[in-house]
C-alpha cells in the first residue's frame, strides 16, 4: 500500500544539509559526492543520452531507496515487477512508454536499474487530468489537496510573466496568447502532482529519493522543490539541472553542470512550418 496518494501532506523526517547558498556548477564526477538529502531532483533535457548518463550515475551514487519518474503515472509504475526490470524490452511494452512519446527507452532504462531493490513511483497524471486543469485550473484539479501543496495562492505578475515566457520558448513562439496562462496552470499541477509522489515515496522508503525530471519541473523556485516547501518542508531537497550551454542568468538549482548538446532535428521545425 502507497499511503499519502491522495494528498500532499507528510510525516516529518527532519535534518539538516549542507547545500549551496547560491548555484554551483560541478562536473559530471561530482555527481558521485552529492551532500545527503531526503530527496535528490535530477533535471534533465529529455533528448540527451548524457543527461540519463549522469541522472544514472547519481541515483547509484546516492543509493537511492526510491525513483520518482516525471515520464509515469501511479498506475504504470504499479506494472512493474522485478522479474520485468531484468528486460528493458518487457520493461518498456509493459509501460507503453513508445506510445507515450517520450525519448528512447534505452536512455531511460538505466535508471530503473541503478539501484537494485528500489522502489519506483510515477509522478505523472493522466492527460484528461490535465486537461481539467487548463480549463478548471490546478487548484480545482487538486481539490482539498491544493492549499497544502501551494496551488491556492495565485501567481504574483512577476512571476506569472516568467512563466509564460518559458511556456512561449518551450513552443518556440507558436502558442497563441490565450494558452499561455492555462498552459502555466498545466504545469503547476504537473509540480504538485509529482511533489506529492515524492512524499509518497519517501513516507514508504524513508529515501533517499531520486526524482528523474525535466528541469523545469527540477527549478528551485517554482518547480517541485516549490510545492515540496508547502507541502513537506521538513524533506531536505537537493536539486539539479543539466544543461548544453552556460545559462544566461543564475541558474534555480542547487547544483548544475554543461553537458554537449544532443544531435536532433530541428525541435521546432513541426510547430512553426505551417
């Protein structure tokens, strides 16, 4: 039985860590000497056979007790058995993970594996689910929940204007206006939904966990570190991203490196030639 499904609230597991007070850039070595934490969130740009390489690498390191995996929903990560995780081809038709659409298994497969024994969790929900939560908001989706886990209390502007500035880039200008705000809703729920696996999956295996995510989910300020200050503050988070190019600006993590950049075709290529 995995308890705490249903809602964002913790049992206390308290502690300190050493972390940063500002961003640290580390090379891919230091992965295997990250300071302990109750949770480890291991950002990723999807497409790249490095990021999976490194995230791989961590969770052995830290001997993670539990994944948490942004690519799954509860009712997958159920599916699997140990007899499956000994083939990554069962593994991945047992998922469905090629119908999903998410990258090659291949490059996901050693995670699952990493650590023998661990305990797997899906942070991700059904898409009916998020589709309620474009036309209802986060909030309405997440129910008696949402006050908990930090989606009763609207965006200021500032932080509003960000947010839509990343959903633009991330659909290279081809969203129009009027999704912008829904499409920032999406992923508020998105961050809850997988802060709420993670306290899960924490309260089962008393961690480390280690969540594999994009690192828009991974940010400090408002992925779900974010939801995880209102929801769990006592969890000690360490968060990571992965990058193919210094960042413009402070980077919301604790910890990030510059990996080379993945070959692939032009990713906005399907949604601007119209």
């Amino acid at each position: 039985m995995r308890p705490y499904l249903r809602s964002c609230a913790a049992a206390g597991f308290l502690a300190a860590v050493s972390v940063p007070a500002a961003a640290e850039r580390i090379d891919t070595e230091d992965l295997r000497n990250l300071p302990p934490a109750d949770v480890v969130i291991l950002g990723e740009l999807h497409d790249n056979p490095a990021h999976h390489v490194n995230q791989a690498a961590a969770v052995a390191a830290i001997g993670a007790k539990a994944l948490v995996f942004e690519m799954l929903t509860d009712e997958q990560a159920r599916r699997i058995t140990p007899a499956l995780l000994k083939s990554a081809t069962e593994l991945e038709r047992a998922l469905g993970w090629t119908e999903a659409g998410w990258p090659p298994f291949a490059m996901y497969y050693p995670m699952f594996v990493a650590v023998e024994g661990a305990a797997i969790f899906g942070g991700a929900r059904d898409r009916d689910v998020v589709r309620r939560a474009v036309s209802e908001g986060a909030a309405e989706v997440m129910g008696g929940s949402a006050e908990v886990c930090g989606l009763a209390v609207s965006l200021d502007d500032g932080e509003q204007v960000m947010r839509e500035a990343g959903q633009i880039e991330a659909h290279c200008d081809a969203l129009p206006e009027d999704m912008l705000s829904v499409m920032v809703e999406a992923q508020r729920l998105r961050d809850a939904a997988l802060a709420r696996a993670v306290i899960a999956a924490h309260a089962e295996t008393g961690g480390p966990v280690a969540v594999i995510t994009g690192n828009g989910h991974a940010r400090a300020d408002w992925g779900i570190p974010h939801a995880l200050d209102h929801a769990a503050p006592e969890l000690r988070v360490l968060t990571l991203g992965q990058f193919e190019s210094l960042p413009d600006e402070e980077s919301p993590y604790d910890f990030w490196l510059v990996t080379e950049p993945a070959e692939r075709e032009d990713p906005c290529a399907a949604l601007t030639d119209r």
